[in-house]
C-alpha cells in the first residue's frame, strides 16, 4: 500500500472517530492511531481544509459552532429521533401532484425517504442525497439544482443554483436552518442562505423544519423572520414555554410527537 493511501485512510478513520465522538484533542487522537502529534496536525489540517472537522487549540471538534456548519456525515447522526418525528409531520402536508422543493438539511432528507407514496409528485432539490433517495422512485418527476458542488454539505450551491431556483415555482419548500432566537433564523454560510433565501422567494408555501437542539441559538448571517415562513415544525421535545413564545411573536408553531409510530 503506497504512503498516500495509508494517510488517506488514516484520514478516513480520524473523520469517522471525530464524528462520532464530537469533539476530541490532538494527544487523544495521536495515542488512537498510534502516530506523532506532529502526523495528527497534519492529518487534521487536510480534514480542516475538506470542511469536515474544525481545529481550535489543542484538539479538532466535528461539532457545529456560529461560523461553522458541521459537516454532513456529522449532522446525519444527531437528533436521529427528532428530525424523525419532524418528517412524518412535514410528510403529511404534501400532497399528490405537488411540486416540493426540499433544501440540502438532514430533515427535509428524511422527508424525501417518507415519499414513495406521495406521486404523482414534482420534487426539486440541490441535495444530493434527496436525489438519491426520490431518482429511482416511481411516478416522481426529480429536479436536480445544479451548481457547484460542496462536499462537505453534499450539496450544490452558488450563482447557478440560485438562477435555477429562481426559474422555478414550487407549491411547497421544506427547508431547515442552523439556529433561531428572538424571531429570527440565522445560518453559518452565506452561500447557503441565499440558496435558502432563493427558494423561499420561489415557493407558494413556506415550512420550516427545526428540531428543539437549535431553538435559542445563533450563528454568524440571519436568514429571515420565523414570521416569514408560513408553518414552522418543531418537535415534541421542545419546552412548552418556547412553543408559547413562539405563538405570542405570531409564529404558526406545529409540534410534531415524537412517540408517533
């Protein structure tokens, strides 16, 4: 085996142990793999670069922070049972014949996968994922927003997604984002949000789709007013006193149960 595959599968496993643990320092890492600290930091800076982990003094964290969105592989093992709930809701308001847009978050991700007996349906994406999960299912026609692709989302973005987005008109979004408090919602990436910002332009009705972890927080660029989404879905572990304040600030608030088989 040459030295590059080594040190890409080195790589590989230091990214599935940061991702699955959150948050380790670069001497745990060292003692694990059984490589100098001097190998870790490296290793760690090409993962940096791939935006799969970010480093801070002394250790490496997978985990989101108000600059960095967590990398895809990461988001797809939180809050399983939560955004579980969310997309059993969020499935009940499409409907046959719809044109669906779904954003590139794990939620609408796991609405995509509740679709097989939605068609005749429209769906309209820039996740790659949600393309895997609806392109072989019958009866549904599948958009795919093109642009450039960002690994660490699994998604396309940038100016030809947008303009793809913006020629298009769909009957339903389902879009998450990263953080929401005092009315607003707010996003890491400023590609994102215009992407995010496209589609709720393009779409007759607006759902936005949050599980409680993001309710209270912030990140670095607002997205929109909670008021400017037509429903908002949370989950059933949200506190009753969010959801009344939430409902006092006029958000139409749906708490989806999370003991729904």
């Amino acid at each position: 085996m040459s030295t590059r595959t080594t040190r890409g599968a080195r790589q590989d496993r230091i990214a599935d142990h940061v991702l699955r643990e959150g948050s380790v320092t670069a001497s745990q890492l060292a003692e694990t793999f059984g490589v100098s600290l001097m190998t870790v930091h490296r290793d760690l800076d090409e993962l940096e670069r791939q935006g799969v982990v970010r480093k801070f003094h002394g250790g490496v964290s997978a985990q989101p922070s108000s600059v960095f969105e967590s990398n895809v592989a990461y988001r797809l093992r939180t809050a399983r049972v939560e955004k579980a709930a969310i997309a059993r809701f969020a499935r009940t308001l499409v409907e046959p014949g719809m044109a669906v847009m779904l954003d590139d978050s794990t939620t609408t991700l796991g609405v995509a996968e509740l679709l097989t007996d939605a068609a005749p349906l429209t769906v309209i994406t820039n996740f790659l994922p949600v393309i895997n999960a609806t392109s072989r299912v019958e009866r549904v026609r599948l958009i795919a927003l093109g642009g450039e692709y960002h690994p660490a989302h699994d998604s396309f973005l940038g100016v030809p997604c947008i303009e793809a987005v913006e020629s298009l008109r769909a009957d339903l979004l389902l879009t998450s984002t990263s953080a929401a408090s005092d009315g607003l919602t707010y996003h890491q990436e400023q590609e994102i949000v215009l992407v995010k910002r496209a589609m709720m332009r393009s779409a007759n009705r607006r759902v936005l789709l949050m599980d409680h972890s993001k309710l209270g927080g912030t990140a670095l660029h607002q997205l929109a007013p909670l008021t400017d989404f037509d429903d908002v879905v949370v989950d059933g572990g949200t506190p009753p006193d969010v959801v009344r304040a939430l409902r006092e600030r006029r958000v139409n608030v749906h708490v989806a149960p999370l003991d729904t088989p």
